[in-house]
C-alpha cells in the first residue's frame, strides 16, 4: 500500500509537469464563489481535474474543478478552482489527496480560501477572517490510518497551524486596502446539512467564530507536511437563528462572487511576500 500511494503520487505529478514548466512554491485552494480570484494571475495553463491521475470530480457549485497553472510576476503557483469535501462521501484521505501532491511538487506555502457562516454577531456578510486556529468537531481526521514518514509526524504539532507571519501580514494588507477583516477561529463541521439554531449557540460557546465544511483536513495535512498555511475565510451568511434568515447555497455563491476581488488582492500579494519576486502593489 506505501509503494501504492506514492506511486500514485508521483504519477499526478508527473502529469502535472509534463504540461507546462514551471516551479511553484505557492498554491492557493479557492473555496465556494471565489473561483474568480483566479483572474488577478496570468493563467499559464488549464487543467481539468478529469485530467488528472487520482483527482476526484467536484460535484458541488461553485467548484470548478480546474487546476490552474498560473504566474504573477516572476512566480508561479497553483489555483486549485474547487475542492473535495468529506460531506460528497470521500474519505478523509480523498479530500487531501492534492495537498500531499502540493507537497511533492515543492509547494511550500498553502493558502486556503472558504465561505464560512458567521457565529461572531460582530461579523457582517462579506467580512474577511484571517484564521488563527480552528476547533475541528468533523468526526475524523485524515491521518487516521497506516502512517508514513516521508509525509511528517505521526503526531504533527498544531500550535501554529496558520502560521502567524502570514496572518500578521495578510491583516496589515487588508488595512492597507481598507478591506474590513479580522483574526477568528474556525469551527469545522461535517454537513451537508447547515447548523442546526442550538448547535450555533454551542458552537459561539465553544469559541467559533465563523462555522465551515471544509479547510480542516487541508490545513491539518499541510500542517504536518510542514507548509506555511494561511486560511482566509469570508462570512458568506450570518450562521442559523442570527438574522432570522433562511440559509442558501446560491446566496453563498452570490457573495463569494462579490468578495473575490478583496480576496486576490490580499492572496497575490501574500505570495510576493513570500516568494519576493515582484514588489509589493
């Protein structure tokens, strides 16, 4: 089985490089509505997750599935136009699945996008929170299972997760574009279903800010690989029984459109932070 996962891993990422040359250390996985980031970068190359030896079908809207081969300036990265979710019924392990190959493609900083449900009543719809920690209640993890060290720790530390240099800096560039957004934690949840009214309530007790499907199994992985991870969530809806207010997937969509501009301009200038090939805009 170990010989049989990086066989497959190294068979995703030959494909991948086989279709354009370029050296990425930066990948950004775009959540729910925000496949529009994608437009502040030149797009090299664009393939379909179809295409891709061991990718899974996103099936959900507002999740392209396209990985976008892209540069800015003198960097390349990679856009990950939509992700798998462990609601669609893949296992844990399915869902990371292109963070591992991140890694082996030399991807050494992560940026994670999602729509969240607001559970702070400081929050408004469009806000940006810059993620400093997250309360992970999906009921599994995907390190669960037979361990191998080429992938880190079998018990990785997850004191630092969204490293807090990029948080530090995302925040300041928010400023610097008069872009309301703040620093909140994160609580992950299974669905598909939304929360329940009591379950909002306990999760404000708990300490949740904004409340997502996804985001944790990526940022617990690239956490035990070792990437830098900067999670960048926008509140698409206020959580159930705030506003009284029916909750929709469209209207996340709809939002996600409306904020990924504040989005690119916070992501893309991260990456010249970390790659410094172009100066600050």
């Amino acid at each position: 089985m170990k010989l049989n996962i990086f066989k497959k891993i190294q068979e995703t990422k030959k494909t991948i490089l086989s279709l354009h040359d370029f050296n990425p250390t930066t990948a950004v996985i775009a959540g729910s509505g925000l496949g529009e980031i994608s437009k502040q970068f030149t797009i090299r190359k664009t393939i379909k997750y179809s295409d891709i030896p061991y990718f899974l079908k996103t099936a959900v809207q507002g999740h392209a599935g396209d990985l976008l081969l892209c540069s800015y300036g003198s960097a390349d990265l990679l856009i990950f136009n939509g992700r798998f979710h462990y609601y669609e019924g893949h296992h844990p392990q399915e869902v990371v699945y292109p963070v591992r190959v991140m890694k082996f493609l030399g991807i050494k900083t992560l940026v994670i996008t999602a729509a969240t449900g607001g559970l702070n009543k400081k929050y408004s719809v469009g806000d940006i929170i810059v993620l400093k920690d997250h309360i992970d209640c999906t009921g599994n993890n995907p390190l669960i299972g037979v361990h191998y060290d080429e992938f880190g720790e079998r018990f990785p530390n997850m004191e630092n997760v969204y490293d807090a240099v990029l948080r530090k800096k995302a925040l300041s560039l928010a400023k610097k574009f008069k872009i309301k957004a703040c620093e909140g934690i994160y609580f992950g949840v299974s669905g598909p279903s939304y929360e329940t009214p009591a379950s909002v309530k306990a999760y404000q007790i708990l300490g949740g800010d904004v409340v997502g499907m996804s985001v944790v199994y990526e940022a617990t992985v690239a956490a035990q690989m070792k990437m830098r991870v900067l999670g960048l969530a926008y509140v698409s809806n206020m959580a159930a029984g705030i506003h009284n207010r029916p909750l929709s997937h469209a209207e996340v969509i709809e939002n996600g459109e409306k904020v990924s501009l504040s989005m690119s301009k916070i992501a893309k200038n991260i990456i010249s932070f970390t790659d410094n090939p172009v100066k600050l805009l």
